[in-house]
C-alpha cells in the first residue's frame, strides 16, 4: 500500500480510547505505511500510548480537544456550537488535506450533518447514504443502502443509491457488473409504494447498474444479488432486526447447551462448529458503514464496537482510501449525469 | 367451548387440499364442538375424507368449485372475476352467516380485497391490516402490524392499527392493558418520518392504549412490549427478514453439525437443546396472519405452511372466534371515537 492517513474521532462510542486508541495500534502494525491523526483527549490518549516502540509513536499526530459531541446532541446542534469536538476535528484534517479518511464511533446525525458541511457531496448527489455489509453465510460481501441518514427518499434518491451501491461492490470487493436490486414488499411489478416503482423505471431505462429488479426480505441473506436498496425507514429497521434476531439466537443457543453437565461437556466438543456458523451471522464482524456520495470517505463504527470490531472499520477505510472510491463514483456519476442530458 | 363453524378456502396455499384436508381433520378430531365448511373441488376431497369416521364427517360440508384465485391474480382482477372461487365461496359463507370465521392459505392481496368488500369493515376503520406474532424466544406472543396489507399509512391509520392490536392482545392472550410501541429508527422523540411523529402524539394523547414510545429494530425481540406498530412496507420486510435469517440459521447450523462423523455423532445428544431453541425461533410455530378491523374475522395462512402450522392457524380462528375478536375491536373503537368527538 501506498503511505496513508487516516483520522480517527478516537472519543466517540461507547468506551472512547479505551476501544479506539488499541485498536488504532493494532491497525500501525498491521498496515506499515499507515499514519494516524488522533483527535481527542490527550490526558486519555498519551497513558495508551504508553511503552509503544518510536517506530509507531512516530506515525501518530495528536489533534488536543476535550470537547466531544454527545449522543443526544441533535445534529444542527452539534454543527454550531461543537465546533473543537474531536469528530469535527478529525473531519477538519480530511478537508484541509491532511489526512485521506476520517473514522468515528460517534453520533451518526451529527456525523453525517458535519461531513455534509465540511466535505460537501460529489457533484449531482442529492443526499450521501449511509451503506454497510449484512451479516453473511457464505463469504460473498452484500450491501445494505441506506441504513438511517434519510428516513425518506424519493425515487431519484433510490436511483442515486443503487448507483453509489454499485460502484462500492465493483471498488471494494472488485465484484463485476455488481447485482442490484430494490428491497420491496413482494417481487411482482406492482407491488410496493409511488417511490419504489419510480425508482425501478428509472433503474430498468439505465445502462449504468446491473439491475435485477425487487427482492424481499426474506431473500435478503440469499446472496443473490449484491447491492440492495431502500429508504433510511426500512433499511435501519431492516438492519438492526436481522442484528437483534443474530444477537438473540446465539445467546439462546449459549443459554441451552451451558445448562446441565452432559451437555455441557458434550457442547464443549462441538463448540467450534457452532461458533464458525454463528461468528458468519455476527454483526460485529461486519462493522463499519460508509458515508457514501461525499467527497471524501467518512466511516461510521458501532458505538457497541470492541477493539477487534473498530480494528475492522479501521481496515475498511484503509481500502477504501487505497481504492479511491469517492473518485470512482464521481467518474461514474458523471457519465450518467451526461447521459441523462444528452 | 361452544359451537362454532370455520369456512376453509381449502385451495389455497402451495399444496392445496393434500395439507389443508388433513389438517382439518386433525382440528375436527380437537375440538368436539367445531364444524366446518370446505370450499373446493369436491373431486380433490372425497378421497383424502376416505375411512373418516361418520361422527367426523357430519360435521363437514363442502361447497364445491373447480374456480381458484390465481397467486398472480391482482386484487380488483380477482374481485371482479372470480366469483366462484374457493376464497370467494369461504367468506361468502361467513358473509351469509354461516360461519364464524374464514382461513385461506391463498392470495394475500385478493384475500384483503374480497374481505374487505364482502365483510366489510368495522364502523369507523379506514383500512384492516394484516397481523401476526413474531418468532419469540420467551413464551409472550408479541404482535406486529401492519403485515403488508397497507404499503403507505398515515398517521390515523397507524393509530388504529395500535388501538386494534392493543385489543388483540387483550382478547386473544389476556394481556392485561398491553404495551404498545411504534417501530422506528431511534428511541428519541425527534427520530423517524413524519407520520411516525404524529402517530406518536396521538398515541399519547389517547387513554384507551398503553403507549411506550418507539422501539428499534434490534429490540423486536426483546419482549419488552406486547405490540409493535408500523406501516405495511416496513412490517412486510422486517418479518420477512426475521424470517430470512431464523430459517438461514437453522440451515447453516444443521449443515455445520453433520459434517463429519465425530461432530455428527455428538451433535446427535444434544440436538434436542438445539431443536428446542430453534422451535422458538421457527415462524412456523407462529402461522396464521389475522386481517384485523373487518367485521368478521378472516385468517390468512402462509402459502407454504405444512400441516402442523395449517392447524395452528385453524386454532387461531378458533380462539378468536370464540373471544369474539371483531365485537371486542368494535366496542373499543366506538368508546374512542365518542372521546374524539366530545
């Protein structure tokens, strides 16, 4: 990999540097061409970097705040009055060019109302959408947009979408002529609500996305298709239910083979096996959704996330930097654009 | 319990009379005091009735018909156009007065349209919706609606779909004063779209239900209340997901406890614990999708549905028809609309 700078809201989620700065560590080891930009407390950060060897010491800039957003903090609130918190300013570093990809576990309103402000969208985008990976059975990634940053969408705002969607599959995991499909109430061309049927004209005239019409929930762990879209309404709900049932079903299965002696020992032989299943459904091992239709890469991590889970996100904003994505869905952003006036 | 009579549209569902005849039997053989009418083609019946004791089968009509409705039908199509159908015969029957109830594995939409325009709807519902419980991991039945019969609802309508489930609830599983939530993408009060916030404050405003606020995604399974409420395109989607994933799950795991002649062998002793988790989370357990605020009530079961959970959808209609479902809906209804209006 080429050198690269990442920064990191290290004050955001729910245990701030204790989860981040670790994480942030085991990412320097990892990607030797890695430099960090680490926005927040120093007080809190320089003990974590306690004993670290000069060769990675060397590869951190602290940016000093102790002012933070806060989880309640509405959006326009935050933009106004945290202007020293550590999320705008490891959002400053990506605009003044200082670093490639910003990374926070932070507020996500407020987190995409300051990435809206200071980084702007890519030129025809209406509204940025926040995409992330579904938990999958088999190793093929798919991507779930949007997941909450606009509760509603119109027809074009779902075209806009599937079009983003599309270049992140081909970008990220080198997928060709990536699938999309629309996620709806039934797979019948009437069915659903004004905006998904617009959406599908417009989807079905367009040369740009491999578009292979609805699918419904219950297809959505297939990994038939690649790319799915809908609204910010459905696609959080949509999420965090597959992540609570996820969630739930393996505590359930620990509750019932922990009880009883026999059992027990009897589950302990075959714990692997259970655990490869069920590591494959864990949202944890998905973490980390994108900012897409900004000019540069924002990541969003779980607030919930632990070092290994953030250590993901973190990786996720190393590829997508490395890949140029805001770049490539301008190019193709702009063809269609051309397209649709000429 | 009293007695009662069910119309069956038995040609519904993907197998038709072969799941729907037998288990219908099997409910005959339940409950002493049910009676059942059978609409379908008579030729399709006599033989799976064969060596039926006579004390059954005074207890069968049937109303024969070789016309079904089509799964590809559309609802107006249907409607107008067969007026001989299985389905049609089943809520003629119950339009007519005799029967209580009527249960169809077949077209949804078609299903909901002929209800609608034979039952009619109670008096100041605007539009019935579709209801169902969710997979649960405790024993506590929670609801969802609306399933899918309303793809966009306003804020009335999601209204009355909590004042309809909050009375299911109490009728049907005695809940005493059950709570209800609304789906949405946050638990703040300034979160989800707009008519999510105004169903929320007239939510709030009412005596008649005991509302919490709003739920996530991830708490839907959480037990934590007895209805949740959302529109028909979110509600469609999250079940179907949830459904995705329960049954993907089971799959995975199967497959990753057979691979293999030790694990086999051990999976083999504790398959059991393992069934028993995955039971609860199986939407089979839970089939039979009521179509509340009509003026009689109508089941829809899965199409897929196998006997077992065809039976439980019977016993379904059989415990609403005997708590007098639609009265016990009417009588509520009536009591807020005297508050509305004074």
């Amino acid at each position: 990999m080429t050198s690269l700078t990442l920064a990191l809201d290290i004050m955001g989620g729910d245990c701030g540097p204790r989860i981040t700065v670790p994480a942030t560590l085991q990412a320097l080891r990892l990607h030797s061409l890695l430099n960090v930009i680490l926005a927040g407390d120093e007080a809190l950060i320089a003990p974590l970097l306690k004993n670290q060897p000069q060769s990675i010491l060397n590869r951190i800039s602290v940016r000093h705040t102790t002012e933070t957003v806060a989880m309640s903090d509405q959006p326009v609130f935050a933009l106004r009055h945290r202007k020293q918190s550590s999320m705008r300013l490891a959002l400053e570093a990506v605009r003044d060019g200082e670093a490639e990809a910003c990374l926070s576990a932070g507020n996500t309103g407020a987190l995409m109302a300051m990435s809206k402000v200071l980084l702007k969208t890519l030129p025809g985008v209406h509204r940025p959408a926040l995409v992330s990976c579904l938990p999958a059975v088999n190793n093929t990634p798919v991507y779930l947009l949007d997941l909450g940053a606009n509760v509603v969408c119109d027809a074009q705002g779902l075209f806009q979408f599937a079009v983003m969607g599309s270049v992140l599959s081909e970008t990220v995991d080198h997928t060709p002529s990536p699938k999309v499909a629309l996620l709806n109430v039934g797979i019948e061309e009437l069915k659903g609500n004004e905006q998904v049927q617009a959406a599908a004209q417009l989807l079905q005239k367009t040369p740009h996305v491999n578009y292979v019409g609805f699918i419904e929930g219950n297809d959505l762990y297939s990994g038939e298709v690649d790319v799915i879209v809908c609204d910010g309404f459905v696609g959080n709900i949509t999420l965090k239910t597959s992540e609570g049932i996820a969630r739930l079903l393996v505590q359930q299965l620990k509750k019932g083979l922990t009880q009883g002696f026999f059992v027990r020992l009897l589950a302990k032989f075959i714990a692997p096996r259970i655990r490869s299943v069920l590591n494959q459904m864990n949202p944890d091992h998905y973490n980390g959704a994108t900012l897409l239709g900004l000019r540069a890469i924002v990541i969003k991590s779980h607030g919930s996330a632990d070092e290994a889970a953030y250590l993901r996100s973190i990786n996720l904003a190393v590829t997508e930097a490395q890949r140029r994505l805001p770049q490539m869905i301008e190019q193709r952003l702009e063809s269609i654009l051309l397209d649709t006036k000429s």
